[in-house]
C-alpha cells in the first residue's frame, strides 16, 4: 500500500521521482524555502536518483535498500534549532538502480563528482578513502548514499555516507581507523565510546563552516544511563540532557531496562585534527519501534521539541506535506529522533521523515519496543 496518490509525471503516471519530487517541494514550503530553491533541489533529487527517477511506482523498489523500511531509496529530514527556522535535508542512495554494490558504488561516485562539478566543490578527501569504501568487491548493507542540506540559494551543503563494512563486516574497525588516520584524525578512534558496529564513515563536502568527518556507532540493548555517559566532546550535552532526551524520544519511565531489537546509534564529528576529541555529538532513536503508530511518534516528538524551546506545529504541517494518510494509520513516517550538538551551538532535533513512496507500514498492536531487563 503506497502513501497516497500524491506525486505524478505530468501525464499522471506516478514515478518515483515524480512522487519524491512531489513531496520536497511541500516539505521544502514548510520549511521556509523559496519556489525556485525547492524547484532546483526536486530536480537535483532526480538527477541523483537517474534513471531510476523515471520508474514507475506500480513496479517495485528499485532495490532492497535499507535506507528506508519500504526500500524508497530518498528520506527527508528537519532539524529544529531554537528561535531559527528548521533546515530541511534529503537523503538518497544514487546507485539505487545498480545490479550489485560495485555498479551502486559508481553510480554513487559520478553523481558526487557531477554535483562537485555542478558546485564547484572537491572531492579529493573522499577520493583519498576510495580503495577502503569503494573497493572492487564491497560487501555489506550499501555502498555509498549523499545527504543534501537544502539551503536558500539553491546550493546545498553535501555530505557523504560510506560502509565501514565493505571490505568485511570484521574489518569494519580497522578501515574506520585507517580512514581518520588519512584525513587527519589519527587519534580519534580511541577517544570514542564502545559500540557494537559501525554503520557509517561520513564526510562534509562543499561549503561548510566547519567541514566535519564523522563516525558513527552502533549501540545494542542501550539503557539510559549508558546513553547519558556516550558524549566525548569537551562542550556540549551534559548526561542529564541526553538521558532526558532518550527516556521522551523511547517513551521510557525512570528505572526502565535497555531497548532491544533495532540499535540506537551515535555519531561522533570531528573538525579539528589538533585534538583526539570529538567537536559534536548526536543520539539517534529508532522512534519508530518504540511506539504503535505515528500518532504516539507525533506526540512523543511533540513533545521532546517544546522540551527544547521549538516550534512543534512545524511539524505537523511537514507530515501533512509528505502524506495524506492519517498519523494513526500506519508507523515509521518518522523513523528516528535525533539530538546533536556541535560545538558551542545550541542544541538541535531532528526528526527523519519516511518518503513511504511504496508501502505504509501498518501500526503494531502493541508497542514493538520492550524494555530488555538490565542484569
């Protein structure tokens, strides 16, 4: 079951880049962007998706991505900061039309490289990590997906996710170390919390203020306490905040045990090579499994967003954008709940948005979530 008859090619056959498109440029409206930016961001989607962008949604995924739990290869993303209006991004796997990861990883390649060119940005830190993410033979989950920050101008920041698993899950450790190493960052690994995989390598591409190199962590069966103690920036987030956060994004009591199933994951961004220690740090929450259905996921982050001084009526209006289903019909339209901080800047929450461009998933009979007892 798809999301709505919302998104059509101008003869009305609906296509997944049609469909996308269709929802950046709502969800671009809400989030305060201008009709031209959101008209060059749709077609920057679908020039990243390729090919693909023509394929007709009646058809399956192009792929069996895990980018999303339905397989649409596009996620959007806003972040909320207090008293400044929430940034838009999208998230997409170019290669999504690939017969295996070696041709995805290429795909992925070029469209970075066309939009280096498009922007005039350089690629050279990423091609000094080719031969440890991009190698002949990859292995694991993906090869390489490109986040967009949609900003007024029609020029967005770029960012980069690539597979510490692609030379072996077992190696994973080894071409995260080998890749800090390269970039600078030599120390940084061993500065960071434990963890029970690495998902993602990412890099910042283009105009940043402060270009970041970021590692991400896997967290099994996370407790809240254990989450309070992940931070290991020198500013930011004390325990207490991230608790505070984890127990409203997990709908968690006081004295609750840890949350099984799908991991909570961390990331960790550095942007000074003078120090071991990371400059931010986020908490993700996989919101989706902690409740029944969207409506709890709408109250719950309701709520953590008035616990940060942020507009949560945005927020409806963006699941309003990308959807005509009712909230309580289905789960995963926000897949997870955020809360990073960079430096001395103020918090930020951001709640990643599910395209559900071919299926909706139904709501759980009962909270999939269980607290794990802590022995």
């Amino acid at each position: 079951m798809r999301a709505g008859p919302t998104g059509a090619d101008p003869q009305g056959t609906p296509t997944l880049g049609s469909f996308t498109g269709g929802q950046l440029r709502r969800l671009g409206s809400v989030a305060g962007l201008s009709r031209a930016d959101v008209e060059t961001y749709a077609q920057v989607l679908a020039g990243a998706l390729g090919p693909e962008a023509e394929r007709p949604l009646d058809l399956p995924p192009p792929t069996h991505t895990f980018l999303s739990d339905d397989h649409t290869p596009v996620e959007f993303s806003l972040s909320f900061q207090a008293d400044a209006a929430p940034v838009m991004r999208v998230l997409v796997e170019p290669g999504c039309g690939a017969t295996g990861l070696a041709d995805n990883g290429r795909a992925g390649l070029e469209a970075i490289r066309t939009m280096a060119r498009r922007w005039g940005f350089a690629t050279d830190a990423l091609d000094e990590l080719r031969d440890l993410f991009l190698p002949p033979a990859p292995r694991g989950p993906f090869a390489l997906w490109c986040a967009l920050e949609l900003r007024p101008g029609g020029v967005p920041g770029v960012k980069v996710y690539l597979n510490p698993a692609a030379g072996g899950e077992e190696r994973s450790a080894e071409a995260v170390r080998e890749a800090l190493r390269r970039l600078g960052y030599g120390r940084a690994l061993d500065s960071l919390p434990p963890g029970s995989g690495h998902p993602f390598f990412a890099l910042d591409l283009g105009v940043w203020a402060e270009p970041r190199v970021k590692v991400y962590l896997y967290h099994d069966d996370l407790t809240a306490g254990r989450a309070g103690r992940l931070s290991r920036t020198d500013s930011g987030p004390g325990s207490a905040a991230v608790e505070g956060f984890f127990r409203r994004a997990a709908g968690l009591g006081s004295g609750a045990g840890g949350l099984g199933g799908r991991p909570v994951q961390t990331c960790h961004s550095f942007t000074d090579p003078g120090t071991a220690r990371p400059s931010g740090f986020t908490l993700y929450v996989p919101i989706r499994d902690c409740v029944r259905h969207d409506g709890e996921a709408l109250a719950r982050t309701s709520t953590v967003l008035h616990h940060h001084g942020m507009d949560a009526a945005v927020l409806d209006r963006a699941l309003a954008a990308l959807t005509e289903r009712r909230p309580e019909d289905g789960v995963g339209l926000i897949a997870y709940l955020a809360l990073a901080h960079q430096g001395d800047q103020s918090p930020r929450v951001t709640a990643y948005l599910s395209s559900e461009a071919y299926a909706v998933r139904p709501p759980a009979a009962e909270t999939v979530r269980q607290p794990v007892p802590v022995a």
